[in-house]
C-alpha cells in the first residue's frame, strides 16, 4: 500500500469535499431538469429556461472553484488529489454542455423540437441522476455494489444516446435542405451528445477511486 494511501486511511478528514461534490450533483440535476422543459417550450419560455440554465452554470462554477481552492488547502484529502481534481472538472463538464446546449436554442432561434433532440434531453437527465448517486456512494466504499450498478447505467446511457445521435444525423442529412439550419442542429445534436459523454467521464473518475479503494 503506498504510503499517501496509508495516510488517507489513518488520519481523520473532514467532510467538505463530499458535501461541495453533492452540491454539485445537484446543481446539475437542477440542470438537466430544465433543459429537459425546453422540449416543449415556446420562445419566450425557452429564454427563461436557458438563463435558469445559466445561473446554475455560474453557481456551478462557485462550487468548482471551492473545491479547488479546498485541494489546494488541506493536507489530508479522502482521496487521491488528482482524482479530486478530475472529478471537480468532470462535473463542472457536464454542466458546460447543458448550459451550451440550452443557450444554442435561443442564439439559434430553434423552434421546432424534434424527437431525437427530446430524446437526447431524456437520457441527459437520467445520465445525471446515475452521476448525482455515483457521487453520493463516495461516503461508503462498502456499497461498492450499488456504485458498479451506476457505473454500468451510465454507460449504457452513453451509448443509447451515441445510437440517438447517428440516427438523429443520418436524419438531418436526408431531409434538411437549409444548409444553415443544418449546421445549427448538428451543433446542437453535438452538444447534448457531449453532455452524455462527460457523464461517462465521471463514472469512469468514479471507477478508478472505487478500484483504488477496493
């Protein structure tokens, strides 16, 4: 066992870095929520969302920058420092995509919603939800069960979305005959896609604090 690993194990923390990583998770899921209420929503309505969006972005961004500032100012830490970091900028990822994704609506003017992009907005959601309980696991090892679960959920989100987007591109090439609003949704598509991917990301961070604590 190496010796940083001993000290973690040895010496008493506290609980600060589980606390800002939930509140994190919960911003997101906050996020997720909205972005999901633009399948639906006029212009006007689209607008509020995505400031809505924007506000937990910049909230997000607090916490991040705590938590930073958190690493750079306790000796012992409840897990490795470089998996602290990775997790942080993870998270604060995945908030980056939705908020991208809810501000491409309005800049774009987007206002049809089409399935695939309800779709996309669906497993974003459930995505985070797998993440926000991926994180909360963190305080117990001992549920590594129910971490592996997530971590298994959360890829087969990725990769359900992965089949949403081929399919949702494959779509926009065969009957968008405006090559401007084609290159819009396509980055939007893009985006959300993204947003799945950086859920992945995190489970994968996860999964590599859960091995070196087996």
């Amino acid at each position: 066992m190496k010796i940083d690993r001993l000290i973690q194990i040895l010496l008493p923390h506290d609980e600060k870095f589980y606390t800002l990583f939930e509140e994190s998770t919960q911003l997101l899921l906050k996020a997720s929520v909205t972005l999901k209420k633009i399948a639906d929503a006029d212009e006007g309505t689209t607008r509020a969302l995505a400031k809505e969006i924007q506000d937990l972005e910049h909230q997000a961004d607090e916490v991040t920058h705590r938590i930073f500032a958190e690493l750079n100012a306790t000796f012992v830490t409840p897990f490795d420092r470089e998996d602290i970091h990775e997790l942080a900028s993870s998270l604060d990822d995945i908030m980056d995509y939705i908020n991208g994704s809810a501000t491409r609506f309005v800049l774009y003017n987007v206002k049809e919603r089409a399935e695939y992009m309800k779709q996309l907005m669906d497993i974003i959601q459930k995505s985070v939800e797998a993440v926000a309980r991926g994180v909360s696991f963190l305080r117990d090892f001992r549920k590594s069960d129910s971490l592996q679960k997530v971590l298994r959920d959360v890829n087969e989100y990725e990769n359900e979305a992965d089949t949403v987007f081929e399919n949702a591109v494959a779509d926009l090439f065969a009957n968008e005959k405006n090559v401007i609003q084609l290159i819009k949704l396509k980055e939007i598509y893009v985006g959300l896609e993204t947003a799945t991917d950086r859920c992945e990301d995190v489970a994968n961070v996860l999964e590599s604090i859960l091995i070196k604590h087996a």
